[in-house]
C-alpha cells in the first residue's frame, strides 16, 4: 500500500515472532521475566523487548532478528551504521525495484490454543 510512497514506510518488525519462554537453571519458566501476577510482564521484560524492537529497526528488511534474547545484557544494543545512519525500510534496504514477496506464514501456534491458555487463565485468576 505504501511502497511507492518517498515519505512514509510501514515495516513488520518481527523480533516475538520466535521468542522462546526464557528459563531458569532449573528449567523452569525464569519468573523474573514477568510482574507479580504472572501474567503481564515485568520491567525486566519490557527491556529487553526494547532492545529487540530497536536493533530490528536498524536491521535492513529480510535480515531481522526474529527472536529476542533475554541475556540480560545492555551492550547488545545496536548503534546506527555510520554509512547507513537510519532506520530500514525496503527502499533503503535494497528493495526499491524488486517486488519483495511477503510469505504468509503459519502461525507457531494454533488459534485454539490461545483460546484455551486464555480460558485457562481466567479460571486461574478467578480461583
């Protein structure tokens, strides 16, 4: 819809697309990751959800991360390139000529499981 557009750019940023659940030593889920009602997602989380969605950014399109790595460790934070100080689009990513074909892709999970794990939690939280 846009790509024609010199002023303006939609981009999918897909660093959640293949995040895993981060665990403990033990192998359990690290709790750490979300608040006190186990549900939503701690400070912790929502930083290194923004490290991910910022170095996404600066990653050219068809070289995204699509994972988050939860190592806890600021210096994996991207700085822009000096010969490319913006963020991608396809234009500036090579693709200003060339059709990029989006795959539709299967979603990693089911609908009917998000169902489920919704309902699920709502009987949990309500007991």
């Amino acid at each position: 819809r846009y790509r024609e557009r010199e002023d303006f750019a939609v981009v999918m940023q897909p660093f959640f697309r293949n995040t895993m659940l981060p665990l403990d030593s033990n192998g359990k889920p690290d709790l750490s990751f979300f608040a006190a009602d186990c549900f939503h997602f701690s400070a912790r989380s929502y930083a290194e959800m923004a490290i991910a969605l910022w170095n996404n950014m600066l990653e050219p399109v068809g070289e995204k991360q699509t994972y988050i790595n939860f190592t806890h460790d600021g210096s994996k934070l991207k700085c822009p390139n000096p010969e490319k100080p913006f963020l991608s689009t396809l234009r500036n990513s090579g693709f200003r000529n060339s059709d990029l074909i989006l795959e539709k892709t299967e979603p990693s999970v089911p609908y009917w499981a998000v169902i489920v794990a919704a309902v699920a939690g709502i009987l949990v939280g309500s007991l």
